[in-house]
C-alpha cells in the first residue's frame, strides 16, 4: 500500500478539538465533520486540503479526547494518511478502527515542509519527501494491522473475516 500526496504541517500536542472543534460535535455526518476538519488549527486547511494530501505533525498528535470524530474528520476530509513523531493512543486505536493509515516517525519528521510531495510506503514503512529528495523511517504495521486498514477497518475487517470463515 503507497500514498502519494502533498504534505501539510500542524505543531506538536495537536488535540482533538484542534482537529474537529467540539462545537461540530452535534453530529455524525462525517462530509460535515470534513467541512470543519483542523479548521481551529488552519481556518482554510477546509478548503486547501484535496483527496490523497498527507498530514504530517509533531509528537502527540490526536491528544486530548477519545472522540473518534477526529480520525473520521480527517478521513471523509480525503486526506490519504498521517505522519507523525508521535501519536496519543486513543487517537492511534480509533485511527486504526476506521482504517485511517497512521505512521509514526520517531526520527521525527521536522525536515518536511508544506506542500512537499511525500510518498508514504505502508509496508516498507518509508516515507519519500520526493520535494527535498530525503527519506524517513515510520514504524511498519504488522501484517494484520495492514489487513486492517486494507479493509476500512477493524469492523470491515471482522465482517470479512466471519464472512469467509478464516
């Protein structure tokens, strides 16, 4: 699994209300949730961010609440996945449930700037910034975790495998 995309930068300890203010939290619509999506953080990112553009961040991203309004947010926003130092756990988790492809890069990712191009190899774990010609380490998922995402999801994945009997 690879996704190429223009790379967006957000700070360290970006939060859940950060990520989806918790004003929109009336509802479940995830193309409203979208709408709103880091909009506390960048007012325009609504508007800038397109299909396949990849976020990219300090440690702790997705601090804060359990909300999992947060990783549908940035989902139904198009964004293909996340690179990060660090996530919280809680946001990691409910990332993983809904198939939201999250890498943590402990090296870090400071030399990545807005609008590099990044090619992000799920299965290598390797993060290309084809802009500035460097290459980041992520951490691997393991091989079921990959089904995971590969499938939507921890539900998808569940239905899929009691459907087939495995």
């Amino acid at each position: 699994m690879k996704f190429t995309g223009k790379a967006w930068r957000f700070g360290e300890d970006v939060d859940t209300d950060a990520i989806i203010p918790a004003r929109y939290l009336n509802t479940s619509d995830a193309k409203e949730l979208a709408a709103h999506v880091m909009e506390d953080a960048d007012p325009d990112f609504p508007s800038k961010v397109k299909p396949g553009d990849i976020i990219v961040a300090g440690k702790n991203f997705g601090c804060g609440s359990s909300r999992e309004h947060a990783p549908i947010a940035i989902q139904a926003a198009g964004v293909s996945c996340v690179v990060a130092k660090s996530f919280a756990r809680i946001f990691y988790r409910n990332a993983i449930n809904i198939g939201l492809p999250i890498f943590e890069c402990p090296d870090g990712t400071e030399g990545i700037a807005e609008g590099d191009v990044l090619e992000v190899d799920a299965d290598q774990g390797v993060i290309n910034d084809q802009t500035q010609g460097r290459t980041y380490n992520a951490t691997p998922f393991p091989e079921f975790m990959q089904k995971i995402m590969g499938t939507g999801g921890l539900i998808n994945y569940v239905k899929e495998r009691v459907g087939t009997g495995a």
